[in-house]
C-alpha cells in the first residue's frame, strides 16, 4: 500500500473491517474457555461478526457488519434475535462506510447512538528491538504471568490498585486470544497491552498503565515492542481503537497514524417511547497532530423487557475485539 490513507478508500475500510471481525470470532472462543458460564458465542452475520461475551460485557457487539454489498432485511432481523434470545441489548460498531442499504435498516429501527470511537492505523516499517530505558522493560506474558497482566490492565483501566475481580475475569479472555505484553519498571508491572494478528493487519487493544507508572515511557515501550513483533509477523497495517477525543500517543503519531473508518457504540432508550432516533456523523476527517480522524458510530437497539439501567455500565469498556 502506497501513498496517503483516505476517507473514501473502500478496500481500506472492507480489510480492517474483516480483521475486526475475524478476532470477534476469537474472543469468543477465548472467553467460552475462560469463563465458560457466561455463554460466549460469536456467530456471522451480515458479511461481519454478532459476538456475545456476557450480557454488559465490552466484547458484546457486532462489527464489520455491511461491508460486502448490500443487506438482506431476514439477516438482518436473525442478528437481532442472536442478541435478544440471549438477554442482551442489539450493539453495532458501525463503519460509515457500510453500504446505505445497512444503514437505512438502522435509521427505520430506533436504534441511537452512546459513542463515537476513532479507529488508529499505521503504516509497520521493520523496527529494532524496544529499548531499555530506566529500568524498563517489555516481555510477552506467559503462564503466570497472563494473571498480572489481567490484573495490571484492570488497575490501569479502573484507575485503582484495589481492583474487581469480575471486571479482572472479564480480562482473561481478552488476555487468551492474542499475545499479551507487560511493562515492567524494576521488576515490578506498570502497564499492559496486546495485540492479536490477522491478514497482515495487527490489532492493538488493552492499553492500561497503572496511575504511579504514567508518563514515564512505559505505554511508549509497549508500543514499541508490539511495531517489532508486528513487522517480524509480516504485518504491514497496525490498528487500535481510541474514544472521540482521546489522546493519540506520540509514539503512533511519529509512526505515521491515521485514523480510518470506525463506528462508536450506543446506550438503551430511556423507554421504548423515548427513541430519539439515530443521529449519525459523516466521515468527515478531523486532523490534530498530523492525525486524520475518521467516526464509528456506536448504536443500540432495546426491546421493553430488556430495559436495563444506564448506571449498570459504569464500568470502563476495553475492547478486546
């Protein structure tokens, strides 16, 4: 791939798309190992992924969902029913450039919109090792070592020591469907992220440093460490959702990072007289660092008995897949 990343590149938008949903398959897999009773199950849909980790679980979504062509209304209404049958509320990340067929089934349903996140690319050049800086350094976690890391991203993401042990389950099933990576600063873990490969696109997800470990290079080191292995895969593309807003590391800017097409997530009507409707954002580019943001729209769709309270998803929402 040569040359800049561009709003309108369709064949961009359709190959991270399938990555996304070709790891929803694996956090499914990964989470029916490790927490066999929540009933995770992923199943196709639209050319894309319906995944069900748990009911109020981050990994409970579609994605990737129209991107081949156009959708068919009965594929449609069966990917309501694999979230309904199941308890959950219908949550879509959807890219804008969907086909209108897809979108117009969303606009007619009462679906709306809870967030909007950015999807980060990145072109991978071969790197060097990562560095050794201040007693800081990056390894692969294995055995034992999948428990800290879980529990690392925990403390990072709930911004605690003392953290909850279901949202650290939770993280086991995230930590068993790629490779995992911890920070460690004088032998002690600070920070952990992972990254899971597929058609050349590497995925980075679970970014969390622990608040005495901040600003200190370790989320730098991580980065690092996941572009070498990357490379050494054969990956060319490097992916990772961040929320509208959030900070871009430096480390992803230098790398030539653009933000490409992604869609947020959206949170149950008040009641079902209430739906507002769906409001969407067009792909327009939003440029800040040399960064170019592309939306995904994040939506939900309720059903009157599934009707759960807002405050029930106060938890912080890492996605894995």
């Amino acid at each position: 791939m040569t040359g800049s990343f561009s709003t309108a590149d369709l064949a961009l938008a359709r190959r991270i798309e399938a990555a996304e949903a070709a790891n929803g398959f694996r956090v499914a897999r990964a989470v029916a190992e490790v927490s066999p009773g929540l009933g995770a199950v992923a199943e196709p849909f639209l050319g894309g992924c319906a995944l069900f980790g748990g009911v109020g679980s981050p990994s409970t979504h579609a994605l990737g969902i129209g991107m081949q062509g156009p959708a068919a209304r009965e594929e449609f209404d069966r990917m309501e029913g694999f979230f309904r049958e199941r308890g959950s509320a219908v949550l879509i990340d959807l890219c804008p450039l969907a086909d209108a067929s897809l979108l117009e089934m969303v606009f007619s349903r009462g679906y709306r919109v809870i967030e909007f996140n950015n999807v980060m690319i990145r072109r991978i050049a071969t790197e060097g090792p990562p560095a050794v800086k201040d007693g800081l350094t990056v390894s692969v976690a294995c055995g034992r070592d999948l428990d800290t890391w879980n529990r690392t991203v925990a403390r990072g993401f709930q911004e605690r020591d003392e953290v909850d042990d279901s949202f650290v389950e939770m993280l086991a099933g995230a930590s068993r469907f790629g490779q995992c990576y911890l920070a460690r600063r004088d032998q002690e873990a600070v920070a952990g992220g992972g990254m899971s490969t597929q058609d050349g696109v590497a995925y980075l997800f679970g970014d969390a440093t622990v608040l005495a470990g901040r600003r200190r290079g370790a989320h730098a080191a991580l980065i690092q460490a996941r572009m070498a292995d990357a490379a050494a895969a054969g990956c060319d593309l490097a992916m990772g959702l961040r929320g509208a807003g959030q900070r871009v590391p430096p480390q992803l800017r230098t790398g030539g990072v653009r933000t490409a097409v992604h869609a947020g997530e959206s949170e149950p009507a008040v009641a079902p007289d209430k739906v507002s409707g769906v409001y969407w954002l067009r792909p327009w580019p939003i440029q800040t660092d040399g960064v170019v943001g592309f939306w995904r729209l994040g939506l939900s769709r309720w059903r009157p008995c599934l009707l759960r309270p807002v405050s029930s998803y106060s938890v912080p929402r890492p996605r894995p897949g």
